[in-house]
C-alpha cells in the first residue's frame, strides 16, 4: 500500500480541472450564453481524441495488433459491447501471437 | 453522448489495466476516486511514465473532459434554482450516463436536483469499488503479454473510439485529428499528439458547423 508524492500530485491536479470541467460549464452559463458554434466544437472533442489516441497505435501496428483492432471493430458494430469488444481484441492477439509462435500448430 | 459502459466491468477493466502499468492498488483507487471520469482515466493510463508528467495529465484530462461543460450548460436553467452548497458538491457526481438521465427526468418533470446526485453517487461507488476489485484481479493474474492483455488498453481505447464516433460529422474533424496526431507524434515526446489532435478535432468541429 503506496503512494508516490508525485504520483498523488498528478492524480490532484487531474482531480481539480476534471471538477473544473464539471462545474465550470454550470457557472459558466450565469454569465454567457453557449453558442452554436462553441457546442459544435465541444460535442466533437471525444470522437476526436480517440482518433489522435489510436493514430500512431494503429499506425506502428504488427499482425497481432491488426488482428485484435478488427476483432475490435466487428464486435463493436455488431454487439456495441465496448467490453466485449475489448475482450475479443485481446483473445485476437493472444491467438495471433500463439499461431506466428508456433504453439498451437 | 450516451456512453453505455458496461459499469461494473467497465471499473475492473480500469483496475487491471492500472495495475498492468504499475500503479498501486492505493494509487489506482485514489485516481477512480478524484476524477471519477472513466474515458480520460484511461487516457492517463495510456500517457503515464515513471515519476509522471503532471502537466501534460492535467492538460490531456481538461480535454478529454470538456465535454462535461456542455452537460453543466444544459442543466443549469434546473440547477440555477438551487442553492450554491447543494449544485456544486452534485456536479461532481456528473458523468456521461447519469447526466443524460438527470436531463431527461428534468425535461420529464420527473425527479429533481437532488436525482444526479443520488444517481451519481451510485455510479461513483460502483466505479470506486470496481477499481479496487480490477487492480487486485490484475495484480492475481499477472499480465503475461502471451495472454494479449498487454494490448487490453488499446482494445479498449479502439472499442471507445467507436463508440464514441457520431458518423459523417466526424469525418472531417478526425481527418484534422490524424494528421496533427501523426505530426505531433513524430517530434514531440509523451503523449502530446493526444492533446494536439484533440483539439485540431474539436476545431474543425466549430469552424464547419452551420448554424
């Protein structure tokens, strides 16, 4: 049971501008209105971090790894499970590698 | 943005993967615990080195979790009519699933304030323990790369990507996303190219949005 003072500065830090994030649109709108343009961009942002996330994963990517990200993607859009889907890409990879290893042949 | 997480194993997946990149069981629960926002949670994992780079975290977290500002907009002509000491301690309970509840209980005239924080509360707990659970199941198993749990946060981070993707109006802002990324990436150290692209995302979202 450990706790590294740097480690609990990061955790600090990313604890207050998350609640800064949660409060901040509330108190916000007491002075301003949201515009059209601002939420469009705000609305974009999750979809957007994941494919700046993924890029360089995907691209730097081996055979296992290809294997586990389409195993990832047929059961998201078949089971829209994200845990699921998890789960296949890494029984993909752990099959990849077993078989470019050898034992399972 | 209704993210159906799959709660409980949601929180254990998060607890494994923490452990995998060497947090301690205090240090992954105190994380569940003050941020209590799974997406970004799983970014930090996915950016974290050995002392860690504070600024960077903070920097990446504010923008995966900007979108919490617009949840705060859209429930303050309910949350307005309560006092300060009872809207601000709830808003901390705010996620994705129980924010989208709280909206539509509202609307409904159905519930009022106090249902995020009960709703709230429940998810937190749920993701709190579960946290602890995952990182104690990790540290049990192991993660023996021959099992592919090394490749379990990608999996995960992929899985969200889909489920997070809005269809044709993305398609621009993830091109913008790509190419600063890979940009980004290829010069700047850490995980910069997380933040970068986020933002040229959200950017483009803004600027081809039609009113």
């Amino acid at each position: 049971m450990s706790i590294d003072p740097t480690v609990l500065a990061a955790l600090a830090a990313m604890g207050i501008v998350t609640y800064l994030t949660r409060a901040g649109g509330f108190w916000l709108m007491g002075f301003i209105a949201l515009t059209p343009r601002i939420e469009a961009g705000l609305r974009t942002i999750p979809s957007s971090v994941m494919v700046a996330l993924m890029t360089p994963l995907v691209l730097n990517a081996g055979p296992a790894e290809a294997v586990g990200y389409t195993a990832v993607l047929i059961v998201m859009l078949t089971a829209k499970s994200d845990v699921f889907a998890a789960m296949a890409g890494v029984a993909g990879v752990a099959l990849t590698r077993a078989l470019m290893s050898g034992t399972l042949s | 943005m209704p993210i159906a997480f799959g709660g409980f194993g949601y929180g254990i997946a998060f607890g494994v993967l923490a452990a995998d990149i060497g947090l301690s069981w205090l240090e992954a629960v105190l994380m569940s615990a003050l941020i209590f926002a799974g997406a970004s949670q799983l970014v930090a994992l996915q950016m974290w080195t050995n002392p860690p780079a504070a600024i960077a975290l903070a920097l990446a977290t504010a923008v995966v979790n900007a979108r919490h500002l617009l949840y705060g907009a859209a429930i303050h002509p309910w949350f307005r009519r309560l006092r300060w000491f009872q809207s601000y301690p709830s808003l901390f309970f705010m996620a994705d699933g129980t924010w989208a509840l709280t909206l539509e209980a509202l609307r409904n005239n159905r519930g009022n304030g106090a249902f995020l924080l009960g709703a709230g509360l429940l998810t937190y707990i749920e993701w709190v323990v579960s946290t602890g659970v995952g990182h104690a199941l990790g540290k049990a198993v192991g993660a023996p790369q021959a099992l592919g749990l090394d490749f379990m946060l990608a999996a995960f981070m992929s899985a969200l990507m889909v489920a997070l993707w809005r269809g044709r109006a993305d398609v621009a802002p993830a091109a913008a996303a790509i190419i600063v990324a890979y940009i980004t990436h290829s010069f700047a150290g850490a995980q910069w190219h997380i933040i970068a692209g986020g933002v040229a995302g959200a950017l483009v979202g803004a600027w081809r949005h039609v009113d």
